[in-house]
C-alpha cells in the first residue's frame, strides 16, 4: 500500500487505490482526479479551495470539518474528532489534531487527523498536531506524520509519536515548504524505532 501513497510536498498526500484520495491538497497539478478529498483544517495551505475545483469530478465526495465544509456546495461531509463514515470502499475515522500549548490548533477548533482503511490497512494522517495523549490509542499500519516543528511537531516528537502508534511504516511530511526542511525528514529517520519511508515529493 505504501506504494500507492505519493506525498506532494507540505502536507498534501495522494492514495491512489480503487478510490483516488487527496489529502490538504494544495499546489497540485490537477491529475488524476478524485474521487474522495480529505481537508483537515481551515489553514490555506491545508483547505485551499482553488486547488479543490481543480481535482473535482461531479461525483468527488469532499470530508472535512465544520468551518472548511460550510464554504463548499456538492456532496460535502462534515466530520468532528470522534465521527466514522464509510465514502465507496474507504472507512474514515477523524480523530483530533490540535497543539496543546502552542496557538495555532486550538483543540476548541475540533480540526482532523484522519485514520482511513484503505484495501484492508489502516492509514493515519495526523494532520497539523504535535504530539498529543489520543495518540496512544491509535493503531494503524502507516502513520503519516508532520515532523518540520513551528506549527506541529519537531522530528523528535514525531518519532516519540512512531514509537507510540508503532506502524510497519512512518512517513514524515509537513517539510520542505513554509516551514521545515528535508534534513527534518531525516533526522525523524534517524530518531523513529519504525520502519520509516522518506518520500520525494512528487
């Protein structure tokens, strides 16, 4: 499955399964199309609305908080810390993102990470958090974790992260672009006792 899972750069991720999944797109080439859009917070390089309308088909499901869902038409999903929804094939489960000592993801925003099951494995996207006590309970085989600090965890903490959630495979993003660089990437690597995988972004 990992070989179906192509990072973007930042935080943006593309699953291409029987379903084409777009996480946070954002500068995207608009190819191939979606099937299902996942936005996990309202920040513009997470929830960019221009790069959306590029993706879409008529029939393209968009899932995301309150406060990104209620600016879209179509068949758009609202989901909050704790909901499930099953979208085709593909189970999605949000669970929280948020910084608990830091501004920028208040945990009263109730903004996503998303545990989705995709052709039998369990793939968590942290999206913008650091390192939190829900964690521990989260059990996938591919955590796909921020790890380029400011606004979400350092390569540190996101391998404190790995070690907790445990995985076959870590994969950082959240690097290379606004904040972070790809030496976070690998310093996560170098830190994690997981298997991890330091994508390109293509």
């Amino acid at each position: 499955m990992q070989g179906k899972i192509f990072w973007l750069g930042h935080a943006s991720i593309r699953i291409e399964a029987d379903t084409v999944i777009y996480i946070d797109p954002w500068k995207v080439k608009g190819e191939p199309r979606a099937d299902l859009i996942l936005i996990s917070h309202a920040h513009h390089d997470h929830f960019s609305p221009g790069d959306i309308k590029k993706l879409r088909k008529k029939d393209t499901v968009i899932v995301g908080p309150a406060d990104c869902i209620s600016q879209l038409k179509g068949d758009v999903r609202t989901m909050a810390p704790g909901d499930a929804i099953t979208v085709g094939a593909v189970k999605i489960e949000a669970v929280p993102a948020y910084n608990p000592h830091k501004p920028y993801h208040p945990q009263a925003n109730r903004w996503l990470g998303f545990i989705l099951t995709v052709e039998g494995k369990r793939i968590y996207f942290a999206g913008d958090t650091d390192l939190i006590p829900e964690m521990k309970g989260i059990r996938v085989d591919i955590a796909i974790l921020p790890v380029g600090g400011t606004y979400t965890m350092t390569a540190a903490e996101a391998a404190q992260a790995a070690a907790l959630i445990h995985p076959e495979v870590a994969i950082p993003i959240h690097c290379g672009d606004i904040v972070g660089t790809m030496e976070d990437a690998k310093e996560f690597h170098r830190l994690t006792p997981v298997p991890v995988e330091v994508k390109t972004p293509s």
